[in-house]
C-alpha cells in the first residue's frame, strides 16, 4: 500500500546514486585543478513525458528530479573540459535517471554547455503496465444519515479528479506518486469538507483501487447536544419531556467538525425535521415542528413546535401598581377548525385561591389581526377582544367589557419564549405592569 509522505524507497534511491553520480564524475573530469576555467553556474532542464503526461504534482517531481540529477552533474564543473566529454556526461545522465526514478525510462537525453549555464533535455516514456482502470471507494466513519453530505461531493468534484490522476501511470511509479497525489487531495477534501482530511490507500495495479478515508482534521467538534422549545399552542410543560427523543434526533451531528456543521446547518435541519416528522407524539396531535440548529461545540436544537389542531398555554402573571389585579396562574385550551379556534380558560388567584371560568371563539381575520368574544361563567360577563400583532414579539390587546362598559389595553412585549412583560392601561386610569411567564 502507498502511504502519503514522500516515498522513503526514492530518497535512499537518490542518496545512492548521488554517490554513483561523483565517482563518475571524478573519474569523467579528474583534471589538475590549474586547468580549470569558467564553471557552469545554471542548469535549465526541459523535460518532455511521453503520452498522455502525469497529474501536474507528478510531473513536478519529474522536473524536480532531473533537475536535481543534472545540477550535481554539471554545476561547479569547468565548461571547457565538459564539452569534449559530453557523450560521457549523457550517458551517465541518462543511467542515473534511469535508476532514481522509477516506472519511467530515458528514450533521449542532450546536454548543451554554454559559456556559464548549460541546457538539458531529456524524453521520459512510462513503463508498462499502465493504470488503465481506478476504483475510488469514499469511507467515512460517521452516522449513515450523514454520510450523503460527505460523499455526494466527494463523487461529484473529488472522485473524478482522483481517476484524472491516477489514470495512465505507471503501476511501479505509484509507490513514489500516490503520496504526491494523496497530498493534493487531502488539500482538495479540506477545501469542499471544511473540517475533514483525506489518507488515501492504494492498492497498485493495471486496476488500481483507491481507498479515501475521511478524518476529522479540526479540533472543534460538536460534543454535545442541548435541546430548547418554543411554541405559542404547547405549554412547555408538556414539550420538556421529548429533549432526549430530539437528542436522539440530532446525534448524527455529534462528533462532527464545527466549521463543517456550520456550512451544512440547512441540510442537518431537514435531516432532524423529518425525524420529527415521523415521531408519533408529533403525528398523534398533528403537530408542525420546525428544528432551528445553534451551532458550537455544544450545538443546541431548538424546536419550534404548534398544533394544527389544538392550543394551549399555561401562564403565570404577576401585576405591579398601584391599583392593581392580584397574581393569577392561568390554564387556556382551544380546538382549531381553520382559522376558528373553540377555547376554554381558567384562571386561579393564589392570594384568594378564587377561580374564573371562561368559554370563547376566537377568528384569526389576517395573520397579524385576531377577533374574539368570551363568557365568565362566574359573573355571567361577557367580554369582546382583539389582538394585532406588530412583529412575532411586539402586540396590542384591546377588550371590552360588558355590562361593565370598562375598557382595558395593553401592549406586550416577548423577550423570550419564557418571559414576557404587558403595560396594561383601563378606561378607569388604572395602570399597572404585568409580568408573563409561560410555563
């Protein structure tokens, strides 16, 4: 198997024919040193592969390795006493090539020597057997609902680059080649998977196969999972129970790089959305649940959730003034048929422990815009009220009151799905605050 790093094979290839390269020369050029004259001071290698020509990593390995071959051979020696010898010099460029580099051979080799620089040419043909065919088999160790984010793109823009570049090389140049490609496509996986890096196994043949494991690079991963609610239908009471069913839901993005779960946020929101589609609570009571992702190493899932068919609320409220009503803990439940909703309210006062009991219609005219009237059964009061709502979290209440004939406003403002404060103004010139917590 080829492993990514430069080739430990090639390097001792190279040392050894260093070696080779100066008892050559010395035996070449060995002349009294008073005879030397001006030195070759610059090589310009031209190389030419023949056929279809390597992936461009692999190409510059070539010319990195001629260069370095024929710099060794000429640099530093006189130019005068290199010309008479030139068919020695490329004969012993050409061995050494030969040797150093494998999977290629040398059809040709020319060497000019000039003043101070002296230029190389060398013809490389790719020794059979060639990579006809390449297997590209993606792994990825990550939950199987995940998986398609990764592989999908890796066989769209990856794969087809990988076959490019292993395609038409030579089966014994792979040991040095594969890790010169593995590093490019490491860098490729990095740039399409942010988080992510690729180690590549090769298993070297006229039908290569070529394993690309995914590795999570980046120390920022998802490592934990925290589930929040909101709903303007379902008291929270009744939602907290089903945080671990939505942490169940969102496990596959554990262990996933940060930066990565940050690009895929839509697409891991729909992938827990239709999870919570098909959950049986959410089915029974005809549920919309709509998961909104807060990314982190702690990643919270925040579930809004509304019935299609019943509401509910359960409310504690606190009244601050002068004039003011007592504290009250209030329970509202309502059945929807279209845009009318059938309630029923009760409201107990802890101070006194006396209760109120509503019934009522409410119609949503628009979807800022909703009318109503109500009944006490208590006191046999009858009340019409209408709500309109400036933003999710800013709205106006109006009621009237009869036979009371007594008016009472008030402007609320939702600071959270918790917490929320109402100015409430009476046609008596009442004022007070209210405090709402939604339980």
């Amino acid at each position: 198997m080829a492993q990514s790093g430069t080739s430990l094979l090639a390097w001792v290839r190279l040392r050894a024919a260093g070696i080779a390269w100066s008892l050559v020369l010395l035996f070449l050029v060995a002349t009294p040193a008073a005879a030397a004259g001006v030195t070759v001071q610059a090589v310009e290698v031209r190389l030419v592969v023949e056929g279809a020509g390597p992936p461009p990593v692999v190409r510059a390995r070539l010319q990195e390795t001629v260069e370095t071959v024929a710099q060794r051979l000429l640099v530093g020696r006189p130019a005068d006493q290199l010309r008479p010898g030139l068919p020695q010099v490329q004969t012993t460029l050409t061995a050494v090539v030969d040797r150093v580099i494998s999977g290629y051979s040398v059809v040709e080799s020319r060497v000019e020597v000039g003043t101070t620089s002296a230029v190389v040419a060398v013809r490389l043909r790719p020794d059979p057997p060639l990579v006809h065919t390449v297997e590209v088999v993606p792994r990825a160790d990550v939950d199987p609902a995940v998986a398609p984010l990764l592989t999908r793109p890796l066989e769209q823009d990856v794969t087809p680059a990988v076959r490019t570049m292993f395609l038409g090389l030579p089966v014994e140049a792979l040991e040095w080649a594969a890790p010169l490609i593995a590093e490019d496509v490491g860098r490729a996986v990095e740039h399409l998977l942010p988080g992510f890096g690729a180690a590549l196994r090769v298993r070297p043949a006229a039908l290569a196969r070529v394993e690309m494991e995914l590795r999570v690079r980046d120390a920022r991963v998802v490592r934990d999972i925290g589930v929040r609610f909101r709903s303007g239908s379902i008291p929270l009471i009744l939602l907290e129970p089903h945080a671990p069913a939505v942490i169940s839901m969102a496990g596959a993005i554990r262990g996933l790089p940060v930066v990565f779960v940050e690009r895929q946020r839509e697409a891991l929101e729909r992938l827990v959305a239709e999870r919570l589609r098909t959950y049986g609570p959410v089915i029974e009571y005809h549920i919309i649940a709509q998961p909104v992702l807060s990314v982190g190493e702690t990643t919270y899932v925040t579930v809004v959730a509304d019935s299609l068919r019943y509401l509910g609320r359960v409310e504690a409220a606190v009244n601050v003034g002068a004039n003011a009503p007592g504290p009250e803990l209030r329970g509202h439940l309502g059945r929807l048929v279209g845009r009318l909703e059938a309630f029923a309210e009760v409201g107990l006062v802890p101070t006194t422990l006396s209760t109120r009991y509503d019934l009522g219609l409410q119609y949503r005219l628009t979807d800022a815009l909703d009318v109503g009237v109500s009944y006490r059964l208590n006191t046999a009061a009858v009340q019409g009220f209408a709500f309109y709502r400036f933003t999710p979290d800013l709205s106006l209440r109006v009621a009237y009151e009869v036979p009371a004939q007594r008016i009472e406003a008030g402007v609320r403002y939702r600071f959270n799905e918790f917490l929320s404060s109402e100015v409430v103004g009476t046609s008596g010139g009442d004022y007070w605050l209210r405090l709402i917590s939604n339980l």
